[in-house]
C-alpha cells in the first residue's frame, strides 16, 4: 500500500477523480481514501499546511495503514533563478530550514538524530518517470490553462528542498534561505517535517514539488486553481509512469 500525501485538497484533486474502487477512514479531521491507482493500492490524504499537520498525518498513515511507501506531492516556492512556475522539483535532501536548537545542537540539525538533513528513496525512478510524464506533458494539462500561469517548456530538477512554518514571499527571506541552504531548489512547509516521520519508521519517502512561484514580493499567483489545474494533474501523470 502506498500513502499519497498534499497539503491541499486540489493538490489531489486529479488523483481522487481517478481513483478506482474507493473507500474512506475519517481520523483526526481527516479523510484517508483508499483505493487502486493505475493498478496500485493506495491511500490519499490531504494533510493541511504546516509541519506539524503533516507529521500528525504521516504518522496516522504509518501506524493505521499497512504502508510500503510515502509519496508527498504539491506546489512549492522556487528559489533558485533556473526554475520556472511549472518546474518539477523531485527531492534529493529535506532540510528544517527554521529549526535552530542551538546551542545544543548546530543550526538545522534535528535534536536526538543529529541529522541536518534528510534524504529520500527512490529518486532515479521517480525523476524517470517525470521525464516521461514531460514527453507527454500536454496529455494531462490544457493549453489554456498553462498560456494562464506563462508555462511553456517545464523541466525537471532533482535538489534539496528546505521546509519551514512560514510562508516566504520575499526576496530578503529567499536571500537568508540562500545562504543557509545554498543547495535548496526551493521551499514548502511540510517536506521535511514528512521525511522525519518516515526515517523514524523506517518507511521510504519520496517528494514531487511543482515550482507554483518564485517565492518573492510577486507571490501572487492563485494557489488554489495552480494546485487544481496544474499541481494535481502534474501528479497525476507522473504517478502514471512511476507505478507503471
């Protein structure tokens, strides 16, 4: 069984629409769907923003469901001038970007495993089927709605993501997260909070980011239609091929 995490309902949209042979769990004030997906089990859940919703909703995942796997996927902020609205990031290393228990620990580094950052599972398969996805990229999104968000050649990018309770729409904030994480392809709120839950248990933990932004003053883009329209049927076609 493999768990499908968003932090927005439309992140999942596409994915929910089509699920087959549906049944659901209501837990915590969340629904859990369970279902086939291109012939896999799975269970989809949208988790809400923030580290801590998503680590309650990981770890209700783990412990309820008999789980092989943890997928996270949705929109995140870029900043690193080479991405786009409409790059996919596929996580290499999760960083807590505002975790600081110094001066017990270094700046970043996780209190008890003295980790600074955390890595993903099966990357290469994942960034393969993205590729794929890529090739056949107009199958899943309307030209309408990517002429809506200036989306044209979309690429994908295989970096380090930083996550953090706060939302950065700021050059000054992209600037501070530059010189913390130089590696950061680009930040969310929930990524690494995910991968902590899955080192923990032992379960192998994958993330697909789609650049929504680029996470300075002009931050503005509609967030719920990006999700819907593009985030959730990007995810949908990269988990096509990735369970295929």
């Amino acid at each position: 069984m493999i768990g499908i995490i968003s932090a927005m309902q439309e992140e999942i949209q596409a994915l929910l629409l089509e699920l087959q042979h549906v049944s659901t769990t209501e837990k915590g004030m969340r629904t859990y769907y369970k279902g086939t997906l291109y012939n896999k089990e799975v269970i989809l859940v949208f988790s809400r923003w923030g580290k801590v919703a998503s680590s309650v909703t990981t770890a209700q995942l783990i412990n309820d469901f008999n789980i092989s796997e943890i997928l996270f996927t949705g929109v995140a902020g870029g900043i690193q001038p080479e991405l786009n609205i409409g790059d996919i990031v596929i996580g290499k290393n999760l960083y807590q970007h505002d975790l600081n228990a110094s001066p017990f620990y270094e700046k970043l580094e996780i209190p008890i495993l003295k980790k600074k950052y955390l890595g993903t599972n099966n990357a290469p398969k994942l960034i393969q089927a993205t590729e794929q996805f890529l090739k056949d990229y107009n199958e899943f999104i309307l030209k309408s709605d990517a002429d809506l968000f200036e989306i044209t050649k979309p690429k994908v990018w295989f970096g380090d993501i930083a996550s953090g309770d706060q939302f950065i729409s700021s050059l000054k904030k992209i600037k501070k997260l530059n010189k913390l994480i130089p590696t950061a392809a680009c930040v969310e709120m929930e990524g690494a909070a995910v991968a902590q839950v899955c080192y923990e248990y032992n379960i192998p933990f994958s993330i697909i980011r789609v650049i929504s932004d680029k996470a300075n003053d002009n931050a503005h883009i509609d967030f719920p239609k990006f999700a819907n329209a593009i985030a959730s049927n990007y995810a949908l076609g990269i988990l096509k091929n990735y369970f295929g």
